[in-house]
C-alpha cells in the first residue's frame, strides 16, 4: 500500500500517476488480503486506501510485479 501511495502523483498524467504506468481504471489492487475475498486496494483518483471485496473490478486494477530477488 505505501508502494502504490507513493506512485500517487496529483496531476500527472490520465490517472495521477506517471504516464509510463498505463492503466484503464483509476484505483489499483493491492497484495494486502483482508480474508478469502477482501483487499485493499489504492484510488489514484482520490489519493486515498480503501478496502473491498476483490470481485469488484469495474474501475480497480492489478499491477503485474515481480520481486527485487527475481533478477
């Protein structure tokens, strides 16, 4: 969650992020689990954390990451 926090830049680009992140919802999932259907997740349209259940995707959306160890 600070991850995604810290990529929250207001005014920057389509969604309040850098223009190289290309996404087409305003709020993006996070790893962070809450049960076996919650998470939490960031909107980058408000600049705010929230949670909800992982079903509801109609504006969140996943970064596909890798660890710093992966090489």
């Amino acid at each position: 969650m600070d991850e995604l926090a810290g990529l929250y830049n207001k005014g920057a680009g389509d969604w309040n992020m850098t223009p190289l992140l290309k996404t087409s919802g305003w709020a993006v999932w996070s790893g962070e689990t809450e049960g076996s259907s919650g998470a939490w997740g960031f909107s980058f349209l408000g600049g705010h954390r929230f949670w909800n259940d992982r079903y509801y995707s109609r504006t969140a959306r996943a970064f596909a990451v890798r660890s710093r160890n992966d090489g």
